[in-house]
C-alpha cells in the first residue's frame, strides 16, 4: 500500500513525458556530437557504425546508452 501512494504522489507532481521533456535536448546534442541517431527513448542512441557494434542486441542497430553524457 505505501508504494502505491507514494507512486500516487508522484505522478500528481510528475506528467508523463517529464523525463522526456526535461533530457529530450541534451540527448539531441549529444547524439549530434557521437554522429548518432537519436531514439525516440532519451537514453539512447542509434547507429549502424560498426563502431558501436559492441551495443548490438538484435543485428539490426546499435542502442547507445547516452545517459552518462546526459546526467
């Protein structure tokens, strides 16, 4: 129960796309500077550079954490 109020809490001071909101700029620049395409997610990036190949899960792109460079 004390989870579900306190989650309760937040989300009356906290809209869904906070966290979007608040990063959505920073994750476009650094995308930018890595040569990288922004996700729709702010905590990543994507490439198809064999460069980031150690961040491929699926073979078809790779996902770049980004969120040390955003915080």
């Amino acid at each position: 129960m004390l989870s579900a109020k306190v989650c309760g809490e937040l989300a009356k001071n906290f809209s869904p796309d906070y966290i979007f909101k608040k990063y959505r700029a920073l994750q476009l620049q650094v995308c930018s500077e890595k040569n990288i395409k922004a996700s729709k997610t702010v905590i990543f990036g994507l490439s198809s550079d064999d460069k980031y190949k150690k961040f491929n899960l699926d073979d078809f792109v790779n996902r770049c954490c980004v969120t040390n460079y955003i915080l």
